[in-house]
C-alpha cells in the first residue's frame, strides 16, 4: 500500500513538473518573441531583417514583461501569469501602450512589412484578451502557441506542422496547474489559431502582397 501511494505521488510530481516547465518555457513573452524573430521571412532580405524582427519584440514582449515583473515584485500583480483575472486588462492595457509606441518606432525605421503584419495581428488578440479578461480568462498561453504554431505553418510549409502538437501540450499543462478550464484553453487555441492567424494571414496577402 505504501509503495503504490509512493508511486502515485511520484507520478503526481512528474506530472505537475511536466506542466510548470510547458507553461514556463511557451509563455507568451516567449513564443511571440520568436514568432516576431521569424516575421521578416516573409518579406525580402532575410536574414539581415531579423534586426527589425528584434526590435518589434523588444516593444510588444521584452518591455511589457518588464514592467509586469515590476508590478509583481511591488505587490500590484500576483505573478507574472496574471493568475487574477482581475489585474488581467490593466496588465494588457499597459503591453498594448508598450506595442502602440512600437508601431510608432517600426514605422519611422521602415520597418519591413511583414513585421508590422505580426505586430498588427498581436495587437488584435491582446485587445481581444483585454476586452474579455474581466469576465472570463480565456488562456493567453493557448492562444498564443496556437497562433505562433500555425503562422509558423502557414509561413515555413508543411514540414512544421508538427508544431501544432505544443498547443494541446500546452493547453494540458495550463489545465493541469489548475490555472484554466478545459473551456477556456479550448477558446483560447481556437482564438489564436484562428482569429489572430486569420488576422495575420489577411494583412500578410494586404501589405505584403
């Protein structure tokens, strides 16, 4: 009796290990950094682009989480996830302050088009999140490893589809730690791979043509 509660609490462990590092290593800040990274290979000029990709991810995820891990360590926000749906829509607010003065910079540096294609279709999912947030939490996890997955797909071919595995890897780990309903990350993958990936797909083929 003592062995199998043993081995269950070690498969527990396991479990919820396996769910904190997916829900760490595929936050946010992180897949859209490398999703604006990749953004200027569907424009000309690749790789010596990657500058602007660069800087597009220093406005939208870089300062954004800065100045939540400040609000953290100062009390306002309970961590960096934004557990309470409460704080959610200021927290975005503020990120959406942060992309808006990026849009600002990409523009007067000529910024390729296909990056400003990625800000734009980042910009209407955190709108989205922000609207939504104090009424229901959808999961911002979900939605954006399902969107970078997909755009991922839509941009480098066929042969990263398996890409699409991270969003129910994700989503699981985001049910698993108890920090959304199985509702909630089934909405937010759908949000994301469909919504801010149509959004994408739709001002690639306008500005990028």
């Amino acid at each position: 009796m003592e062995q199998d509660v043993a081995v269950s609490s070690g498969a527990i462990r396991a479990k919820n290990h396996t769910a904190k590092w997916l829900t760490e290593v595929f936050q946010p800040p992180v897949v859209v950094t490398l999703q604006l990274l990749i953004s200027p290979l569907a424009g000309d000029g690749f790789p010596e682009t990657i500058g602007y990709g660069a800087l597009a991810a220093l406005f939208v995820c870089v300062l954004p989480l800065a100045v939540l891990l400040v609000l953290v360590r100062l009390g306002k926000v309970t961590d960096h996830h934004v557990s309470d749906r409460k704080q959610r829509a200021p927290v975005l607010l503020m990120a959406l302050g942060c992309i808006a003065v990026g849009l600002l910079v990409l523009g007067a540096v000529d910024a390729p088009k296909s990056v400003i294609a990625m800000v734009l279709a980042v910009v209407g999912g955190v709108a989205v999140l922000a609207v939504v947030s104090p009424f229901w939490k959808m999961s911002g996890h979900a939605a954006a490893v399902s969107c970078a997955a997909v755009v991922s797909v839509l941009m480098l071919g066929a042969a990263w589809t398996p890409l699409l595995l991270l969003v129910p890897a994700v989503s699981w780990s985001r049910v698993v730690l108890r920090a959304h309903s199985l509702a909630q990350v089934v909405a937010g993958s759908l949000f994301g791979g469909v919504v801010m990936a149509g959004i994408w797909w739709i001002l690639q083929g306008w500005l990028v043509g």
